[in-house]
C-alpha cells in the first residue's frame, strides 16, 4: 500500500540545513513531509513552519510525542523514507562515541533511512554501493530511482577485496596462478554486479565504479575522497554499521525488498 | 634410561666436551648472526637450536623447556592485537592527525612524529611502530620537499629510546621482564621515569642536529599545495573494527599493570586477550596472522635453545662466577653493565646478548653478596638504548633501512652514525647516571 509520506525527527533544536535538505527530498519525491519535533522551542516550531509554507511544501507537524515512543510512532507510520540527523564527528571520536541517531535507527527495518550529516545542506551527489552477494534487484532499483528523482549527480560503486584473494591463493598457488585466479574472480564479481544493474534497472545506463579493497572500508573513503554528499547502502549487507561508521557524510540505509 | 645421543654413541659425550660444545653453538650461532650478509639470523638461530638437540647438547623435552613460553605468548599475543589496530586503521588516523597538527612545519613534524613514535613504542614493539610509521614519513616530508633520511632515523632513534619505558615495549625488556620476574609496573616504576627524561635529552640533541644541518628548513612555502597534502593523505579505517581493538588493547593494558596481583604471567594475559580480540572482531585469522613477525618468533624460538644448551651445561653458572669477580657491588655494576650492554647491543643483535646476561645475571643472584636488581635495570637500558648506536643495533632500525631504500631514500652506515651515536652516547649516560642516581639517594 503506497504511503507517499517522508518522516523526519528532531530532536531539541531543529537543524536547519537538515530541513532544507529534506525539504528538498520531499519536493523532488512529490511525497509529504512529516515532521516529528521532539522537544523543539517553540520559536523553532514557527521558523519551521515559515519554512516548509516559503518552500511551498506539503507537511505535518507531530510534536506531542515523547522520545522514548517516537520510534514506535514512526514504524507505525510505516513512511517511504525516514531522515533523522547524525552528529558529526571525527573518526576518533567515533571511536569512543556511537551517535544518538546511530543508536536510534537500530531495530527499524524495512523503511528506507537517512541519516542526514549534521552539516550536510545538499544532495548533489550521490554513491550507490553494489554488493555483489547482498544487493537485490529491488534495491538497486529504488535506489536509482531515489537518485533519479532528485535529479543529481549520482554512480555506482562495487568493490573487489582483490588483496583478500590474492593473499589466499598465493598460499596454495604459485603467483602468477594465483594472479590468474584472482582475475578471474575479479571478472566474476563484476560480471554478477553489472548483470544485477542490468536486470533491475531494465537497460538504463548507469555508471559503474569498480573499486579494489575491502568495501568497508574503501567505498567510505571513496565518498569521502570525491565528495560526495550521500553513499547508499542496502540495509542488508554485511558489516552494515561499519559502513555507516566509516562514512563521515550522509547515510542511506535503503531496505532489500518491498514489505511489511 | 640414559639418554643416547651422537655425541655419546662416538665417545664424546662426557660433562665436559658436552660444556665446550654448547660454547661453540652459540659463539657459531652469533657468528652467523653476525655476518648477516652470508646468513639470515632466522635460519642461523633454529640451525643452532636445533644442532643442539641433534647432538644431544640438550634433549628434545629439555628443548621445549628451555623455550621461555612468557616472552613467547606475549610477543605472540601483542602482535596479533597490533595486526588488527593496523586492519582498523588506527594509525593511518593517528598519522593523519598529525600531519593535520603539523601543518607541513619540519620543526613540528619532527617533534610530533618522534613523541608519537615513542609513546606507541613504550606500547607496542618498535618493529611494528617503525613499519607504520616510516612510509607515511617518507611520503609526507618527500612531498614537502624535505630529505626524508634525517627525519627517518629521527624516528628509529625515538622508537628504541620509547621502546625503554615498559615491560612490552622492546624485546630485551620482554626477556628481561620474563626471565628476571619482573612486572610491568616494576618497569614503570624503575625506567620509564627514566626513559620521559632521556627522550627529551635525546629530541633537544637530535633537533638540535638536523636544526644545525640545515633539515629543518621550511622547502614547501605554497599554502594550497600544502593544504592539498594534507587533505591527500589516504586514511581508510574502519570505526568499529578499532573500537574492538582498543578496549581489547586498553583491558590488556590494565592487565599488565595488575598481573602480579592475579598471579598471571603478562604473556598469559597477552595471548587470552588476543584470542578475545579475535573471537570479538570477527577479522579472518589468517588476514590477522599476516602480520605477525612469524620470523621474530622462529628467532626467539631457536635462540632459546641455544642458550638452553649453555644454561644446561653450566656455562651461565661459570660466567656468574666471572662477572662477580668484575662486578663487587651493584653501584658500579649499574655503569659496567650497562655501558657494556650499550656498546655491545650497538653492533649486534641484542636480543641474543640480552637473553645470554639474563642467565647470568639469574646465577649471579645466588650466588651474589649483594641485590642484582639495579643490574637488570642496566641491561635493560644498555640493551635498548644501545640499539640507537649504529644502523645494525636494533631490528627496527634494519626495517627502517629496509623501508627508507625500498622507496629510493637509502640510509648510509655512516648517515645513521652520525646521528645515532652522538645521540645513543649521551642517552646511555643521562639513562645510567639517573639510575645511578636513584639508586644512590634512594638506596637498593
């Protein structure tokens, strides 16, 4: 059943460059935006609302609900996409410190999330990671199609841990067989990942970037090294946390199939 | 049942020829250790352990005993917990941070990295800080447009004079710790102290040289290409995977510190930790044992053996007596050790010379008139500071030569003189004369 509704929580002060940004999303979704403002001054409420009417933005705003119960609110409004702002620290202080809306997404499945950088005021750019065991037709094809509608710059990436095999095979292989191997592996899994694209996407062209390293660590610093504004993870891949840890920008959790 | 060897099916098997022999596999062993350009020290040490049990200087069970299993879980323990902060990223951070700090200033490049070099290597062991440390150096002052040697050896220099200051920073200490009974607040408490001061001795001289040779002149005045640098440098880590290995890591630290009060040997403590550390980081175990020096352990292992043999035969005991007959008291034991072990760790490997004074060092303690415990806190200064001496003193400082050639800057014998000994002689005396000096006001 199509909702058509973008939620959005703040939690305190509201963040305005988050707003715009969602803001932005819902124009370009053509969806509602709704808003649940959680312990919010009320001079914000109004500045928010001066806002969305300035921007000519379909909202709603919630602000009876208690933290404590907003997660439970928010799964019952089962919304498209969910966006909640993430603090923005270094990665030593991530360290010692998992963020509040890190610890607060946990446990919400099959809703598409975003975890909004507390500094980002544009989507300009975006990186979809492919995971070649985990990706689904489904997600790619929402995840384009997310890209496509706010009609940014957006790529696709996949990446082949090539160090992982190679310094397998080289323990039962010789080298030059082993390089051979891993070039067939390395073929193999872009093989897999360019026909996912292909099927889910029913022939539209996308770029694909192919990157080398373990991907939780080297699509993170891909985004973070071209900058881009949002890296696109589907939510049931492997080493989830660590790619939204290692990212120091915008997140998007994107589910693997349409349900519950 | 008498145990039948070689020696004794030929008629050589006696006491006596079995004393002798044992005196030759290990001049023999050191020889070949020595003469590094013919022999690798990994082959020469588990020839002569192993020589030794084929000739019956020592039985298969005797051999196994002989290895100190301490030194041996603790510098397999540690290299496994390093191997997953390195898979986490966590000194491409530290490097980063750096850099960023630093701002591209040689003055502060060299002062941070040297502190940053010292401390992780009171904590981790020098080949490992050493390995990190050196590439990130090199790229970063080759892109500023500064020699990378001068800054390079720096680095080595601060790395053993660092390593001085625990239990687990360099390997004579791990022998010292192990063999002599000692605990890693007993280290504390008697060199770092000791090492704090001689580090800043030892930056004011080293600064004081590359300031004086013209290294620490700013090459690179064009602020965006410097700011391009700093935003170039590749830091890809991951979050949790470091999060995992620093609670292990810090857990295991206050273990050190508590371990005589829960009666484990630091080694134990090391190795059930990593295997914590494992379990919990979910990394594959053989992408984590990649990066322990499996080469540094067979060292040990066959070393072990050799000195087993001499211990077996008594040899330890005739040297106790000899020493004793040098050293009368612990005052001047702390500046004859020591000097000694610094000059002799200078020009070859002290981690063989480190593990043969312990032995005699443990038969001078019974028979003795006076307490041998400032002694060992001189080998251990002699032996690591002594590293400093020359570019074969220290294993880190033959990685960091290895490392520094390997990307087109190698280090002379006499580049890494220049700078080391001035550095090490100084060190050595400030280090020896403080705790000379502790022990006179203080008393033994």
């Amino acid at each position: 059943m199509p909702v058509n509704k973008i939620v959005f929580l703040q939690k305190g002060n509201v963040n305005f460059n988050n707003l715009k940004v969602a803001s932005f999303i819902s124009q370009k979704l053509q969806k509602k935006l709704v808003l649940f403002l959680i312990e919010v001054p009320e001079n914000q409420k109004e500045k928010v609302k001066d806002q969305l009417f300035s921007l000519n933005i379909d909202f709603e705003i919630r602000n009876q609900i208690e933290y404590g119960e907003a997660k439970e609110e928010i799964k019952a409004e089962k919304p498209d996409l969910f966006i909640i702002t993430r603090e923005k620290i270094s990665p030593f202080e991530h360290i010692f410190k998992i963020t509040s809306s890190e610890r607060f997404i946990k446990g919400f499945e099959y809703i598409d999330i975003l975890l909004l950088q507390e500094d980002c005021n544009k989507i300009e750019k975006i990186l979809i990671n492919v995971d070649k065991e985990t990706a689904t037709l489904y997600y790619i094809k929402s995840a384009y199609t997310f890209a496509k509608k706010l009609g940014v710059d957006f790529k696709m990436i996949t990446s082949f841990y090539e160090v992982f095999y190679e310094n397998r095979l080289r323990k039962t292989h010789p080298d030059e067989e082993a390089k051979q191997l891993v070039a067939e592996l390395f073929k193999e899994h872009l093989d897999a990942v360019k026909e996912k694209i292909a099927r889910s996407l029913e022939g539209e062209e996308v770029e694909l970037i192919v990157a080398k390293g373990d991907p939780k660590k080297e699509i993170p610093y891909y985004a973070r090294k071209h900058q881009y504004d949002l890296l696109i993870i589907n939510e049931d891949i492997n080493d989830k946390d660590s790619y939204i840890e290692n990212s120091e920008m915008s997140v998007g959790i994107f589910k693997d199939e349409e349900g519950a | 049942m008498e145990h039948q060897t070689i020696l004794s099916m030929i008629g050589l098997g006696s006491k006596e020829n079995l004393y002798w022999i044992s005196i030759l596999l290990f001049a023999g062993t050191y020889a070949m250790i020595i003469l590094e350009k013919f022999f690798h020290r990994v082959p020469a040490a588990l020839l002569g352990g192993t020589f030794a049990i084929f000739l019956g200087v020592v039985t298969p069970e005797g051999a196994w005993e002989a290895i100190d299993h301490n030194t041996m879980f603790l510098l397999i323990g540690m290299m496994i917990i390093v191997s997953v902060l390195i898979e986490s990223g966590f000194f491409s951070i530290l490097s980063s941070m750096a850099l960023r700090i630093t701002k591209g200033d040689p003055f502060k490049i060299v002062l941070t990295f040297t502190l940053l070099t010292a401390v992780l290597s009171a904590f981790l062991d020098n080949v490992t800080t050493v390995l990190f440390m050196v590439p990130i150096l090199i790229s970063i002052t080759s892109k500023l447009k500064l020699k990378p040697v001068p800054y390079v050896i720096a680095t080595v220099l601060a790395s053993n004079i660092g390593g001085t200051a625990t239990l687990i920073g360099d390997p004579p200490n791990i022998i010292i710790g192990s063999l002599g009974g000692f605990t890693f607040m007993d280290f504390i408490v008697n060199l770092a102290p000791i090492v704090v001061v001689t580090h800043i001795i030892g930056t004011i001289i080293f600064i004081g040289m590359m300031k004086y040779q013209g290294h620490l002149e700013v090459k690179l005045t064009d602020e965006k290409e410097l700011k391009r640098i700093i935003e170039e440098q590749k830091v890809e880590y991951d979050v949790i995977l470091m999060r995992k290995g620093l609670i292990v890591f810090g857990i295991t630290v206050i273990l050190f510190f508590l371990h005589h009060i829960l009666h484990l040997e630091a080694g134990t403590i090391a190795l059930f930790m990593a295997s914590v550390l494992m379990i919990w980081a979910k990394e594959s175990p053989e992408k984590i044992f990649e990066r322990v020096e499996w080469t540094t352990l067979m060292f040990f292992l066959g070393l072990f053996v050799v000195i087993g043999g001499l211990e077996h035969s008594g040899v330890f005991e005739d040297a106790a007596h000899l020493v004793a007959g040098v050293i009368t008291d612990p005052m001047s034991g702390i500046l004859i050790l020591g000097g000694l072990s610094a000059f002799i760790s200078g020009i070859v490997d002290n981690i063989p010379f480190t593990m043969a004074m312990s032995y005699v060092l443990i038969d001078l303690a019974k028979t003795a008139a006076f307490d041998v415990e400032p002694l060992w806190w001189a080998l251990a200064l002699g032996a690591c500071l002594g590293g400093n001496l020359t570019i074969i003193g220290a294993s880190a400082n033959v990685v960091a030569a290895g490392l520094s050639e390997r990307e087109g800057y190698p280090i002379k014998f006499f580049d890494f003189v220049k700078q080391g000994t001035p550095v090490t002689v100084v060190t050595v005396i400030v280090a020896l004369g403080l705790l000379w000096l502790k022990y006179a006001i203080f008393g033994i």
